[in-house]
C-alpha cells in the first residue's frame, strides 16, 4: 500500500511538470526522425579533383568514368599536381587523381603486350586528416581505376572475380539504418532513463519535499523501487514508439521475439535509473548531478560499440568494456532485432544485464540516507 502512494506522488510529480511528458514523446520521435539518414558512416560525395597530364581521348574516358560514380563530386580539372594540391590544403577537394603524361601510349603498349609490360601507375593522393573519408575515398577509385585498366587492356577479370564472392547476412542491402537503430534505442533509454532519475532526488533535496519523506516510516527499498518503477515504464513506452517508427518510416522491424527486446529494455532502463539514483543520491545540487551523469554517460556510450567495434580497441579499454551494460545491450538487441536471435543466443548478455540490474538497485538502496 506504501508503494502504491509512493508511485501515485512519483506520477503525479511527473505530470505536473509540463515540459518532461513533452521530452518523453518529442525527444525519441526528433532521434529517430533524423538521427539515421544523417549518422551514416557510408563515404558520400567525396570531391575529387582531376589532373590529366596525358589530355587523350583514352585519359578522358577515365575522367569521365571517375565523375559518373555516384561517390564523388567533380570538383576541378588542374592542370598541375601543385594547383590541385592547393585545392587540397584549402579543403577545396578530397581526393586528387593525377594522370600520367605517357598515358596513352603505356597503355597501347601493355595492351599489344597482353599485360605483360604493366600499364600506366595512376597516382591517386587522398586527403587523410579525416581518416575514414581519405581511405575509403582511396579504395573506392580503386574500385573505378582498375577495372578500367583491365579493360582498355583487354583483360578479362571476370573469372577472377568470380572466384571470390561476398554474402551479405542479415543486412542483405548493406543499409546502415538496421544497424543504427538498435543504437538509438540503447541511446535514447540511456538517456531518459540514467538523467531523469539522477535529477529526481537532488532536485526534492533542493525543493526541500526529501525532508517530507525522512520523517516518514517509509523504507528505504519501498521509496527507491518507487523511484525505479516509472522510469522503466517510460523505457517501455520509448522502446514501443522506436519499433513504431521504426516500421512506418524505415519499413524496418525485428527479426528476433520483440518480447525479447522488452525484456532487455527493462533490464537497461532498470540499470540507468538505479545508476541516476545513485548519482542523485550523492549529489547536493542539479549541476553536480548533470555534470556526474554526462560524464558517465559519454564513457559508456563510447566504450559500448554502439559506433566502432570494440575488437578495434586496444586491450587496457576492452577491460573497460567488459563492465559496461551498454556494450552487453547493444550486443543483446542487434543480436534480437537484425540477427532473429533467441534467448539461447543472448543468454549473457541477458546475465550479466540482470545482474547489474539487481547490484546496482541494491547500491542505489543502500547509498540513499533518510537522515540527509
């Protein structure tokens, strides 16, 4: 019956505040809305500037191929490696591809040869202080150079190629939504359900109301369960609008038991309350809270593999990793949502998230202090 009040204020305290059901509904539609077409780690429109130093109709037909691709942007054709260097420098262009002057005449001779006298070297220079965009700019003119090569000389790569084939599991069209999505759930429960929680105590201690329920027989278990209780409903209600817009914008929906995405949700959302309460709980003012919350927030989601793999890290941050309930739920969920998997197949992640779930609601027990 004590609980039944206790939730009863919570709900009430909630809805009192006109800006926080606002949050709850506006914030997961405005992430799901725009987060996935502009969080795309696919290299588009790459500028590329082009110096032909060999100008003959078999350079051109290069440079017309290179500006066809749906990858790069023509950005200018120089005359000189130095003028396009400069395009370079000024971030201007991203990639420049440097024809040699012979090129025309390399070419007929490794054609009359059958490749045995190799064909011309293409310099291709990538701009590499954005690492990703200057390598796999590289590698897409790579795609474009070579096979163009083959067949001016009158190679046939087709076998050869045929040799080697890839299949796509899971993700037959390669579209990097279905992997974002997921993504975006663990972000979105992380965040309302780790800051609301963490500014809930320290902002009654502001207000003063905490001294109304010290004096009160209320247990310490009954008042934080009360506290954990809504947030993960909350969590619920955002996971549910995520799978809907997820349906109606993307027409991308779980491969796996959605109940199974639920349940991890309530596990998560259950971990970041009882970890905002905690932070509340040490806390003495809003500032202090937010600060602690943001912190631990960006440091989870960057170790988690929300983004990058975290195989790619090095070891002493793969310890790191192995206490972090974000890396077991993003795991967790793209293992549900895009592989189908079942409960067998994330039974530790399932593990290890309801065991944090259980250590980290009995910390934020034990740290809270009626006697504040």
């Amino acid at each position: 019956m004590t609980l039944k009040y206790l939730l009863q204020k919570e709900w009430l305290q909630l809805f009192r505040n006109s800006f926080l059901p606002k949050l709850i509904l506006v914030y997961p539609l405005v992430v799901m809305c725009v987060i996935p077409w502009v969080m795309n780690m696919e290299v588009k429109n790459i500028r590329v500037d082009m110096v032909d130093l060999d100008r003959s109709p078999m350079s051109q037909r290069l440079v017309q191929r290179i500006i066809a691709s749906n990858y790069f942007v023509f950005n200018a054709q120089r005359d000189s490696y130095a003028g396009a260097m400069s395009d370079i420098e000024s971030g201007e262009a991203d990639v420049v591809v440097t024809i040699p002057a012979n090129y025309s005449r390399e070419l007929t001779q490794s054609q009359a040869s059958k490749g045995v006298i190799p064909p011309p070297q293409i310099l291709v220079s990538a701009n590499a202080a954005n690492a990703t965009k200057g390598s796999i700019g590289g590698a897409y003119l790579s795609q474009i150079i070579l096979p163009h090569l083959a067949d001016a000389i009158g190679l046939d790569l087709t076998k050869q190629q045929m040799q080697v084939q890839v299949l796509n599991l899971y993700n037959k069209t390669l579209d990097y939504k279905v992997f974002m999505i997921p993504a975006l759930m663990a972000m979105l429960l992380m965040m309302l359900c780790g800051f609301l929680p963490a500014l809930n105590i320290v902002s009654e201690k502001e207000s003063g109301t905490i001294e109304q329920i010290n004096v009160t027989p209320v247990s310490r278990g009954a008042f934080i369960l009360a506290k954990i209780i809504p947030y993960f409903v909350i969590g619920l209600v955002v996971v549910s609008m995520c799978f809907l817009l997820s349906w109606g914008i993307y027409g991308i929906t779980s491969q796996g038991s959605y109940l199974l995405v639920y349940f991890l949700a309530i596990l998560l959302a259950i971990i970041f309350s009882a970890l905002g309460l905690v932070i509340s709980n040490y806390s003495d003012t809003l500032q202090q809270a937010i600060f602690v919350m943001w912190f631990a927030i960006i440091c989870l989601m960057l170790l988690s593999g929300m983004y990058t793999p975290t195989t790619s890290m090095p070891d002493w941050a793969q310890y790191i990793v192995a206490i972090n309930p974000m890396h077991y739920f993003i795991d967790g969920i793209r293992t549900v949502f895009v592989r189908g998997g079942t409960l067998e197949s994330i039974s530790t992640e399932a593990s290890v998230l309801a065991t944090m779930a259980i250590v980290l609601s009995l910390v934020a027990v034990w740290s809270y202090r009626k006697n504040h």
